[in-house]
C-alpha cells in the first residue's frame, strides 16, 4: 500500500509541475554587466508660472539609461526637463560622473546625454538598434533593483500604431505591449531590448490594464540621425488636419466617384509646409510618395503593415525631404510637391509647451507684463 500510494503521489507531482511552471512570472533577475545600462540622477526645478518670479520646489528623478555608440547614453526628454544637475552612475560598481544634455526632442520625448568624464563608459558595449520589432514579437524590460541585479520582464507586442506623445504636439509611432511591470526607484525611463538590442524606451504604462506604450527603435534611430548633425532639425511637423472619407455623401460632396481612397484635408496651418506646398482645405490625398492611402487614411507598410499615413511623414521622412503627394482636388487630379518641415513650439501663435525657459511675462502690482 504505502508503495502504491508513493507511485500515485509521483505522478501527481509529475503532471502538476508543468502547470506550476507555466504560472511562473516572466520576471527575472540577471547580473549587470549582460547589457550596457547605466543609472541616470537627476535633479531639477520647474518654473512657477502662477509666481514667475520664483520656481518650484526642487525634485529628483532617477532613471535608467541605454549606452549608445560615441559615449551617448540615451533617455527619455521628461526625465531632464527643467533640470539642474545630471549624474550618471554604474550599476556595478557604483561610480559616478556628471554628465550634460547633448541634444533634446521634447515632441519625440527623446534626450542624448554624455559624461563629462569620456573614460566613464569604458568596458560597456554600446546597445545596437532592433528595428525590425512587430506584433507578436516579446520585449524584455530592464530594470535595476537597490542591489544593482538587473531584472527582466518580458512583455508581448500587441500592437504597432501612430499616436500621440505627451506633448500633444505631433503624432509618432509607437509599440504598445501588455506586461505586468513594478515599480522600482529607476523606472522613470525603462529601456525594451529584442534579442540584446535596444527596442524602444517606456512612454507611458498602465498599471491597471497592464499595458506599456514604447517609443520604438524607428523613432530613436530618426532622432539620432537627425542628432549627430551640427543642428539639429527636429522631427517634420505635417501641418495640415483630415477626415476619412469612409462616407458616401462626403465623397460626393468633394467631387469623388466610387469607392477611391484617400483622406479628406479639413484644415491647413498657416505658415507650414502643407500651406507652401499649395495643399487646401476640400483637397483628398490620395497618396503620399509611394504608398497610397485608403478611406481610413492608412497605408501598408513594409514592416508594420496597416499604419495611419502621418508616419510616413513624421518617422520616414527628415526635415528637407521633398515628398511628392498625389490629390485630388474636385474630382481632378493633381500632384505636390511637400518640402517637411520641423515647426519649432516658439512658432506657434501659443506654444504647445514649454521646458527649460522661464515665463515670458512679470507681474508688478497687479499687472502683467510681457
């Protein structure tokens, strides 16, 4: 009897254990020096714009960093806004340097950052780009716990789309991933590797739903191509605001017969490329470069298949691209030609934003000077 009952206790703990393995987080813990990450302090203050003549009370941030070829470590632009002092810092050893912003992109939300000392990163392999990530592809988030282990968590790619980033300025591309992520006192920026290579860095995340939104490899390779030039130009502004023409009435009333595609143009902004390159109100784009565009105003994509047509002018394409569009402009067709252009916040009848700049009016008795 007791042998019996030890054989059916074995095959009980034999069929579990695969159950109990699958319910195993996805998070582990791994030493350090695997991948190329560096600690980012950093302390600063905002500016009061309900008391402009003096600033916020002073905050701290502290944040991972990926090493990038020529001494760069790259972040996200909202870890130094309004900053005052940039520290870098070893996961192994602990050592520390003072470092500077080199190049930021509040709109792409993307900063460089360099060590005042150039030996400081030396013994760590800059990060490769992984720009061939698509649905269904798993992520690795890195972390770093107070020991300075390096913790990973995977996380699925459930979706490739264009949104908007926290400025609300422009729309870029974006992986979103369900992934079950904790906070830990580095998270302010959490860079995703694919395979050892640099994938994106965390947007934003959801602890509820769980889901991560990244800001891709495409958008960091743009901004860093865009970076290593003597000034940089910024990511191109598309200057103009559409509608799908999924309706029959709306069709007919632009000129369209059929079942065409193309996006109906319902507003130009003044002064942006879109105005100088003749585009107008009523115009309907049919195509841009060489992709055309459907009723919803997507386009297929080599890679990532169906994404809304504003990637191809936001990430594809550089400020000085001249982009050929294909209208249709009460029913007859025509071609453009779209110089992009990158429309700098100060351009704007009121800016989108503002960082690292005090307000641009005094209040003296009462009243406000600018």
């Amino acid at each position: 009897m007791q042998t019996r009952a030890a054989t059916v206790l074995l095959l009980l703990l034999s069929s579990i254990g695969p159950l109990w393995a699958k319910k195993q987080s996805t998070t582990q813990a791994v030493q350090p020096r695997e991948l190329s990450l560096l600690r980012v302090n950093v302390t600063g203050q905002g500016y009061d714009y309900f008391r402009p003549w003096q600033k916020r009370a002073p905050f701290s941030k502290r944040a991972l960093g990926a090493v990038l070829p020529q001494g760069h470590v790259l972040v996200t632009a909202d870890l130094v806004a309004n900053e005052n002092y940039v520290e870098q810092e070893r996961a192994e050893s602990g050592e520390k340097t003072a470092a500077s912003v080199e190049v930021v992109d509040y709109e792409a939300n993307l900063a460089l950052l360099q060590p005042q000392d150039k030996k400081f990163l030396n013994g760590l392999a800059p990060l490769e780009l992984a720009n061939d990530t698509i649905v269904g592809d798993r992520l690795s988030a890195l972390q770093l716990e107070q020991t300075g282990a390096l913790v990973v968590t995977e996380g699925l790619v459930t979706a490739v789309q264009v949104m908007h980033y926290p400025t609300e300025v422009g729309q870029f591309l974006t992986y979103r991933l369900s992934i079950s992520l904790q906070y830990r006192d580095n998270s302010y920026t959490v860079p995703l590797v694919k395979n050892n290579k640099l994938a994106g860095l965390l947007l934003r995340y959801d602890p509820r739903s769980q889901l991560m939104d990244t800001i891709p490899a495409p958008v960091i390779a743009h901004f860093l191509k865009d970076a290593a030039k003597q000034q940089y130009g910024g990511f191109p502004t598309v200057g103009f605001d559409y509608f799908p023409t999924r309706d029959p009435q709306l069709r007919k009333y632009a000129g369209e017969g059929g079942n065409g595609g193309g996006v109906y143009v319902t507003g130009i902004e003044p002064g942006t490329a879109a105005q100088k390159a003749g585009l107008q109100e009523g115009d309907i784009i049919t195509a841009v470069g060489n992709f055309d565009i459907d009723q919803n105003g997507n386009y297929v994509d080599p890679i990532y298949k169906k994404l809304e047509f504003t990637n191809i002018l936001t990430t594809r394409g550089y400020s000085g691209d001249k982009v050929p569009l294909k209208i249709h402009r009460q029913g007859k067709p025509m071609q453009l030609e779209l110089t992009l252009e990158h429309r700098a916040a100060d351009e704007y009848v009121i800016s989108p934003y503002s960082r690292d700049e005090p307000p641009k009016y005094y209040i003296l008795g009462g009243l406000i000077f600018q």
